[in-house]
C-alpha cells in the first residue's frame, strides 16, 4: 500500500468519529452508539410493488435465516468459494436501515488504522453532494480535490498506482444520468467531462481499473448500476432481534428503563418489525423515555400513528408548512429538498434548521458550493406522517383543491368515511404502493385519541362514531380485483392503525380452531391471514387455496402466504405445497400478472420452502410464464412437483419452461403439462431439461402424441446415471392418445423398450390406450438379464404377456 502521507485520513477520522444521532443537536461519539448492522449478501427478490415498510413486514423473519452474513469491514474480502476478486460492491438497503452509517463506520476503522489498510485512501463522495455540481465539467482529479481539499497535494500519476476506494452513497438521491450503454470513455484522470461521464466510467473500470467502487442505494433504485457491473451485492438489513435489544441497551444504562422498552415493543407486531430500522429505533427510544421518565399517566403507543404523533407535537404552524412540503414531494417521489422547495411552502431556513425534531440540515463548508443548503426529513416515515397530518388538516378546514387535486375529481364535503375510502382507492392505484404508509397514517388520525393528541393541529371535525364505524366497514368491504393481493394487506394496516381489533382476534380464533372449513372467511380476513403466515416463523405444510371457505377473491389475497419463510432448527425446513389453480379457486378467478410475480416471489426467496406448485386451469400468457421460469430457474427454488395442466401453453412457453428447467434441473421429480395440445415442437423446448445429468424427473403428464421410443430414449439414455442407480419414470398420457395412430403404428411399446439402457426399474403407462402387444419379442424382452425393469403397471395388455415376465 502506498503512504498515507498526503491522503485523508487524519480529516476523515476529525468527520466521521462524533455523530448526531437522529436531530439531536448534541454530538456523540460515534463507536459509543454504534450497534453492529445485518448486512447479507445477495439482495432479496422483492418484488418492486411493494412500500418499503411492506418489505420490512413480509421478510421480517428473515433476518433469523442462515444467509451469508457479511462483516462491514469485509465488504471488499473474497469469501473462501469465491475465485473472482472483488472491485464494485452495491449495498441495498431501505431508507434508514443504516447504510450512510455502515459507511462511516467503515471509513472510521481505516481513518483510525484498524480495518483494510491496504487501502491508500477512502473518497466518501454522495449523490446529494454531486447533485449540485451535475452540470460542471470536471477531471476525476479535479472532483476529488473540489470534494476533499486535503487530498490537493496528491499527484496525478500517484492515484494510477495506489489503492483507492470510492463511496458513492445515496444513489437514489442521485439527480445524475448514468448511461453505462452510450457514454463517453474516460480514461485519463485529468481528462474533464460531466460527473455523470466519470461515475459511469469509474465504475465500470475504464478510469482507474485498480480503484475499488462501493455504491449505496434504496431498493427502487439499486437497478440503475446494470449487475454485469458489480461484483458483490450486498444488503443492509438494519437490526436483528438482537441487535435491536443491544440498541436501546446501550442507548439506556438503566436496566429498568431498557427493559420496559423492550418490552413494550415487543408487545406491538408493527412496533418491533419497524424497529428494524435504526432511525425508528431512535424514535421509539425519544417517545418512550419521555413517556416513562415524566409523570404522564398516558397510554403508552401501540400504533405507527401513536408513535408518531407523540414524536411530533410540536409547533403547529410550522409543523403544517413541513406537512405541506412533505405531501406535494410524496407525491412526486422527492426525499431530498433545496431552499427553493421550502419557501414555497412558505417556510424560511430559519425554521428549518432549528426544528427540533423533524428536519436536518447538511452543510459541507469545505467547498464554497455547498452554501447552499439541502434538507431532507430524518425518515421517510417522518415525511409520510406529515403528508397524512397535512392532508387531514386539509380535509377538516375543507380545502377542497387540496383534496382534489389528489383524488383527480371534484368532491365537494365528503363525509369522513367516504374522503378515507376514496383516498384508500387512490393509493390502491399506485404501482409502487408509495402512498401505502401515508394511508395507515391517515386512517389512524381519524380516531378520538390521535385527534387529542395533537391538539387543533389536525383542525375541528364533528365527533361521530357513526363515521368511524362506517370508516371501519368501508375497509372490510373493499375491493381491490385488480390490486396485487400483496397491496391489499395495506387494508388490514389501516384497519390496526384505527386499533379495531376485530379482524386480527377472528383469525386468531380461526387459526386455533380445528374444523376450519367450516369459518367462511371475508376477503380481508384472508388478507389478514396471508400477513400472519408472512410474519409467521412456522411454516405452512400446505397451503391449498380451495380448503378455505372463502369468496374467489379472498383465495386470491391469500397467495402472499405462499412467501412465507422462517428460521431453519437443525437444518430441517419444512415443506410446502401451494395450490392456486383456476379450476380450484372457481371457474370466475383467473390470477392476475401481479399474482404471479408473488407466486415468483416465493420461488425465489432464502430459503424457498414451496416444493408443490399447482397452476393448473389458469390461462398462462407468455410473459407469466417467463416470469414463473426467473422463479423456477433460481438456485433457492425447491419445487419437486409442478402441474401446468389446461394452462394454454403456447410453444413460447415451452422455450421459457425449458430453459428455466434446463438451469436448474435437479429437484423436479412429477411435471403435469397434461391437456395443452404440445405439439413436438414444444416438447423439443424441453429436451435440454431432460437430458440433462442432474434431471430427476420421475413422473411426466402428459405429452400429447409424442414418440414414446423418443422420450424413453431423452429420460433414460440421455441421464447419466450410475450403471446400478435405479431409475423410475412414469409416462401417463390421458388424452386417449393411442399408439395404433397410422403415424406411430411401427413404433411399439417393444422397439421403445429396446432402446431403453438397463437401469429403467418402472415404467408406468396406465390409463393409455395401448393396443395389445401380445408377441414372443415382447416376452424375450421382458425376461431378457439385460431388463431391470421391475415393475410395469400397463393398460390393455395381454394376460399372458404380463404374466409370463
């Protein structure tokens, strides 16, 4: 490694060792708050519908799983059966799972010369930073020493030969264009070209070949760095179960006062998966010192809304222009604010910088550039909070552009329970499930004690129970038929937050009850129960959708529970079988594209726990399929049986099929593509699969027309098996397909066997017209030493054949 004689340790170790943790004014050391963060490899396959808070909720159990955990300081360490080294890394993680601190952790332990001195130097450079140079034209020399004036002395020539590491964290603040396809190349350091240019070319190791590159960023953006790019994936998980009670351990010496919070939120399912963040961790940790500290006899939180709503009172004025600025940037997917943005919610920085509790300012007054100051809110809950306290105050003083400009209509003085459910509505429609939170939110304020709570704050609504209630059926009756069911969960949110309990204690009953077909479920029920077998750290044996006694649509939100994954005890995991066909649900329920990539979802998850698939009676188009084979294709999938039967599967879908089986071909056992009229040309898609060495099939349904001498000869011959490995393949064909069709008259079931090699033990034709083959070469064959075949189950064969072998 080369000296750190002009490098930036020294100023890096004055920044990085003190932090103010949240907004507390008052900084800390660093090392003496720090909890150790669950980072893992490989980044989870959620799919991109969901709020972030739904991810934390789904794959909350995950956490207790064997994945591969990665120590921070290892980040860039190839592990013992990796053989490639390791030059970009890409850490995932929501927002507030910890990765800006991860970050500073690492670039702390080099600055100190504890952890990876083989690094010459650390240049932390974030997006939020670059963004207000996106339009500057810089060398990489340049930019370095615009960002870090200590690093001035050190020469051109000098960063070709040492080691250096580039942090880029934040990429979705990012407001930079990264073309990895069209982009200039750059390989001088002091060549000048936008930052945009540089970043790519950095990255993808034209510019500093040697340099290591680590890139931080929230899930809906991680996919802008194309994975051909990055060597290891990596993501934050925040706290584990542990690592949440060391938090408030280390943060509260007293004993006493530790374990009451723990505790506490343990008692609250919404409580404790949130405490997976290290930001909500604090907050908890500010409300409920206050709370148990003073002499307030008030209700400790048991809600996100009560949480919040506690954290939050203070100013009103003030805190409704931050609710204005927090709304109208929710809505356009903004977490990052400049002096422009809050001054035309009519706020000053004045206001801004000495908030105590929700905003943060960022100065970096190394470089004049950054006397312009950038905001954000401390969590993007905080902003959906304010978003939701904002919109409801706008309901209560009946500002009705405000209102409509969101429902896109006119509505003039809606009733409490129509503005919630039409709200509801509205973010039903949203792709990303942005405004799911905001919604929790908004049902939660509507009751009495989040109202007295926050005082006028929320403005003066008529008391009435009635709309409450009205509020409360609207959620249990609401249709979401063309909403991922995944998304439909949200309702049952709403529903705790507003702390009717209802729904969440039937299930309880029905989950301990033993004649449960007999409990006629309502879709949100079903919602409510998918929830709980996400959550759950037991395992379903086998979730078949038609033994609930529910409407179509109440199956259709139970196939989130298809996902459900927990901590493995002695290795053992248990299995799962998964039922969602057409033909089961009824014949009205056809699953939607979103209902796969949740069916996908399940496939794909660490550990997979799904082995029965059964999709029969749905009509596939070809793009489910291809989404169905990313699943099937994955290394965790552990599916032995899959039934396709009636799906419409097109030669397309053959290719996808055969391919994704070709990949991963070792744990299917049965496949039921039984009444989809393949021809042979679709069958040849799946040739691949079938020869392949690891291919374990054991039961095919049915292929119409195919030549059996072909297929004995592609699962047998083809399968490199050991020359004393048994081996079972049953052939089952119930489409009437006979084999005295004029076009397979010479092929008989005697030429078939006799290309067969001696390892086929069982071979099973029932249920096939066969014509009789009642002939001497049959019974030669049979009794032949080179037949291992033991057991031949064969319809309308001839006595006398069957009984001679």
């Amino acid at each position: 490694a080369g000296s750190k004689s002009w490098t930036s340790s020294t100023s890096l170790r004055r920044r990085n060792k003190n932090v103010a943790e949240g907004t507390e004014e008052a900084e800390i050391f660093f090392n003496r708050i720090y909890t150790e963060l669950y980072i893992t490899e490989g980044l989870r396959k959620d799919i991109h519908t969901q709020h972030e808070g739904t991810q934390l909720e789904k794959t909350s159990t995950t956490n207790k799983l064997h994945n591969i955990v990665i120590k921070n300081p290892d980040i860039f360490k190839v592990l013992p059966d990796q053989h490639r080294s390791i030059r970009v890394v890409l850490t995932s993680g929501v927002a507030g799972a910890g990765k800006s601190f991860s970050v500073q952790k690492f670039t702390l332990d080099w600055a100190e010369g504890l952890e990876n001195q083989d690094i010459s130097a650390v240049v932390p450079l974030s997006f939020r930073e670059m963004n207000l140079i996106r339009d500057e034209q810089h060398s990489l020399l340049t930019l370095i020493q615009l960002f870090h004036p200590t690093l001035q002395k050190i020469p051109a020539e000098q960063l070709s030969v040492c080691k250096l590491l580039f942090i880029f964290d934040g990429l979705d603040e990012s407001r930079l264009s990264l073309d990895f396809n069209n982009s200039q190349v750059v390989s001088d350091v002091t060549q000048k070209s936008s930052v945009s240019v540089l970043l790519t070319n950095l990255i993808q190791g034209h510019l500093l070949p040697s340099a290591l590159v680590w890139i931080t960023s929230r899930p809906g953006t991680a996919n802008q760095i194309p994975r051909s790019r990055v060597d290891r994936l990596t993501e934050v998980r925040g706290f584990n179960d542990a690592q949440k009670e060391e938090y408030f351990r280390r943060r509260f010496p007293d004993e006493e006062l530790s374990s009451r919070i723990i505790s506490h939120i343990k008692g609250s399912m919404s409580l404790y998966i949130m405490c997976e963040v290290p930001v909500f961790c604090w907050i908890t940790a500010v409300v409920l010192k206050n709370m148990l500290t003073t002499d307030q006899r008030e209700e400790l939180p048991t809600t996100l809304t009560d949480m919040y709503s506690h954290f939050l009172m203070t100013d009103r004025e003030v805190l409704l222009k931050l609710g204005r600025l927090a709304f109208e940037h929710l809505e356009k997917g903004n977490i990052m604010f400049y002096q422009e943005d809050l001054q035309q919610c009519g706020l000053d920085i004045t206001e801004a910088s000495v908030y105590s509790g929700v905003c943060t300012e960022i100065f970096r007054k190394e470089c004049e550039i950054f006397q312009k100051p950038v905001y954000s809110f401390v969590h993007l809950s905080v902003q959906e909070f304010l978003a939701a306290v904002y919109m409801f105050n706008s309901y209560s003083n009946s500002k009705e552009k405000v209102i409509e400009d969101f429902l896109k209509f006119d509505m003039k003085s809606p009733s409490l329970d129509e503005f919630l459910r039409l709200v509801m509505e509205e973010s039903l429609q949203s792709k990303t499930g942005h405004l799911d939170l905001f919604v929790r939110f908004l049902h939660g304020l509507s009751i009495d004690s989040n109202r007295r709570l926050l005082g006028g704050l929320l403005g003066q609504i008529e008391n009435n129970p009635g709309a409450i209630q009205r509020a409360i059926n609207n959620l249990k009756m609401t249709s979401s038929k063309q909403v991922s069911p995944d998304r439909s969960i949200n309702i049952y949110h709403c529903l705790m937050e507003m702390k009717d309990l209802s729904v969440h204690q039937e299930i309880q009953e029905f989950l301990n009850s033993e004649n449960k077909s007999d409990k006629r479920l309502s879709e949100v029920h079903c919602s409510a129960l998918a929830y709980m077998l996400q959550i759950s750290e037991e395992v379903l044996d086998k979730l078949d959708l038609s033994q609930y006694n529910a409407s179509d649509e109440g199956k259709r939100r139970l196939i989130p529970g298809t996902g459900n994954s927990s901590s493995q005890e002695g290795g053992n995991s248990t299995l799962v079988s998964v039922f969602v066909s057409h033909y089961r649900l009824g014949e009205s329920c056809g699953l939607s594209e979103s209902d796969y990539e949740v069916v996908n979802s399940a496939l794909k998850s660490n550990p997979s726990h799904l082995t029965e698939l059964d999709l029969s009676y749905n009509h596939l188009q070809d793009s489910s399929i291809k989404g169905l084979c990313s699943g099937l294709e994955n290394p965790n999938c552990r599916v032995k049986t899959l039934r396709l039967k009636v799906c419409s599967l097109s030669e397309v879908s053959c290719k996808s099929l055969g391919s994704a089986l070709k990949n991963n071909p070792s744990t299917l056992t049965e496949l039921d593509l039984s009444h989809n009229n393949l021809q042979d040309s679709g069958f040849l898609h799946l040739q691949g699969f079938l020869e392949s060495p690891d291919c374990k099939l054991q039961t095919l349904r049915s292929v119409k027309k195919l030549n059996l001498q072909a297929l004995l000869h592609l699962n047998t011959c083809s399968n490199k098996v050991k020359e004393n490995q048994n081996y079972r393949l049953r052939i089952i064909w119930k489409e009437d397909f006979e084999l005295n069709d004029e076009k397979y008259k010479k092929l008989s079931l005697v030429t078939a066997l006799k290309s067969n090699p001696n390892h086929l033990t069982e071979l099973d034709l029932r249920d096939n017209n066969l014509q009789d083959t009642n002939d001497q070469e049959l019974q030669d064959l049979l009794e032949s030493p080179e037949c291992r075949l033991q057991t031949l189950s064969a319809c309308h064969l001839h006595p006398c054949t069957v009984r001679s072998w």
